[in-house]
C-alpha cells in the first residue's frame, strides 16, 4: 500500500530481457493495495499504429517511469 508502481509494456511475457519496459501509466496505490489506473489513451495509440509491430505484453513493475524497479504482475493469456 501507498508504492508507486508504473504498467508498461514489455517485449517478453515475463517482462525480462529483450529492451527495455515502455512506461504506459504510473500509479500509487491506495491502503488496500489497489488502484485504478487510465492509461487507455497511450494503448489506443499503439494498437492503432499504421506500421505492424510485434507482440508485447502489459506488466507491473515497482517504481516510477524514470526509475523501474523489478516487474511484479506480468499479463497472462
């Protein structure tokens, strides 16, 4: 409760290796440990690119955009 965390993407399920994580949203939670994060306008722009791209998947890591810190919760299938 009351960390600030950031949703990015990541190149790789496990958001390891492969580049760096691409900051979507940054959020603190509340006392109960969660938070509602709007990060809707940034993924409408990568998923309308003109150009194809190639899979990422959405995680969690602890900390800001400036500083990322280990990836936390990592997006499943």
């Amino acid at each position: 409760p009351g960390k600030p965390y950031v949703l990015a993407l990541a190149r790789r399920r496990d958001g390891g290796g492969g580049g760096p994580l691409e900051p979507l949203a940054a959020f603190t939670t509340n006392p109960a440990g969660a938070a509602v994060v709007d990060a809707i306008g940034p993924i409408r722009q990568i998923v309308r690119a003109s150009t194809p791209a190639e899979r990422r998947y959405l995680v969690i890591a602890v900390g800001t955009p400036a500083q990322l810190g280990p990836v936390v919760q990592t997006q499943v299938d």
